[in-house]
C-alpha cells in the first residue's frame, strides 16, 4: 500500500480536547481505506485558525520534514476547510505542496483541490500573475545592480548576481526537498555549473544558508 499521512486541525483550544480530532482521524482513515492507502504518521496544529498560512504552521512543517525523510508523498484532511478556510491561503498552500511534489486529498472530495471554480480560477490567475511579476522585478533589479557594479569597476560583471539569481531559486525549491533534489530542479531551471552539469549537494548548502545575497 502507499504511505500516507493524515493532518488534523482545531480552530480553538476547545476543540483539542473535544471530537474534532477523533471525527477528522476517522475521516482520513476511513478514506485511506478506500483509496488503498497507508497512513503512516499523523500530525496536528492544534489552535491554529484557518486563516493561518500554511508555513506558520508548527504542526504542518513537521509533518513535512517527516514525509522529506520518509518520501511519504500523500497527505490526507478530512475536508478542505481543514487544510485552511481561506481561499487564498488554501490555493498558496496547495500549489506549494503540489510543486513540492506531495498529493493532498480531502476525504470527503478528493477532487476539492483540483476542482475548477470561478472563484478558485481567479485566484490562480493573481497568483500566477504575481509570480511572475515578481520574477520580472527580480530580474530587473538585478540588471540594475549588475550595471551599477559594471561602470564601477569599468568592467561588464556577472558572477554575483547570477550567484544572487541562484539563491532566490535555491531558497524557494529548498522546503521539503533534499539538496540533490534541489539541485536537480534548479537545473531544470537552468541553473547549472559552468560545464553545464548539475550543481553539487553542497554547492546548494552554501547557497541556501547565504542570506546575504538572498537578500539583495
């Protein structure tokens, strides 16, 4: 059977020590049933409100560290308001899951994350257009300061700022996948050394921890 994992939440303090968990753990276990699934670990954030982004999220950053470790890929909720009541933050949270490479399933639609409203198709449509906005301003800015630099020194200059470029993509790829794993995406996104191989494990470590040039 497939290893899957179940993710439980409880708007508030009362409902920990009520039936909220009980009712989503057999929800999630009734669907792994069905569907032929295992489910190897559960995980909980209790208190946490709906509304909360999904990596502000205790619980749910630790359930994804054990699925990294285990390469469990499917993640089970009783319902999609259970996963988060914000449209946005659940539309957020699912495509990072989804870029992470994870399935998640409600159980009592497990087309609910896939399903195709106006409502749910508009705000894709920001998304996406925000990300690519902001990829644009990242790549406008660092022209910018690769032209600054180039007259300073009366020299044209790329390392840097392609080093900067590698970073902003390393740090974005980095939850929930291992150094390999990022490597091999980022080279998928044509990041690679100048040979044109893919990067190292701890080409990408150092890339990840220098905060300095993320930042810029």
């Amino acid at each position: 059977m497939d290893c899957a994992v179940a993710y439980y939440r409880t708007s508030s303090q009362t409902n920990v020590d009520g039936d909220s968990v009980p009712r989503q753990r057999a929800a999630c276990a009734a669907h792994a049933t069905r569907a032929g699934l295992t489910i190897r670990q559960e995980f909980t954030d209790a208190a946490v409100k709906g509304a909360d982004r999904i990596d502000a999220r205790a619980g749910f950053q630790t359930m994804l560290a054990w699925c990294a470790e285990h390469d469990c890929r499917i993640i089970i909720v009783e319902n999609a308001s259970r996963f988060a009541r914000d449209l946005i933050v659940q539309e957020t949270g699912y495509q990072m899951l989804q870029q992470a490479g994870y399935t998640l399933v409600a159980s009592d639609d497990p087309d609910a994350f896939t399903a195709s409203t106006p409502t749910q198709d508009l705000i894709r449509q920001v998304l996406g257009a925000v990300a690519q906005f902001e990829k644009a301003n990242l790549v406008a800015k660092l022209k910018a300061a690769r032209d600054r630099k180039s007259a300073q020194l009366g020299r044209r200059i790329e390392g840097p700022l392609k080093d900067a470029a590698q970073v902003a993509a390393a740090r974005r790829l980095a939850p929930s996948r291992s150094l390999r794993a990022v490597a091999e995406a980022m080279a998928e996104e044509g990041f690679r050394t100048a040979t044109g191989t893919v990067l190292s494990a701890a080409h990408v470590s150092r890339l990840i921890k220098d905060i300095r040039l993320a930042s810029r």
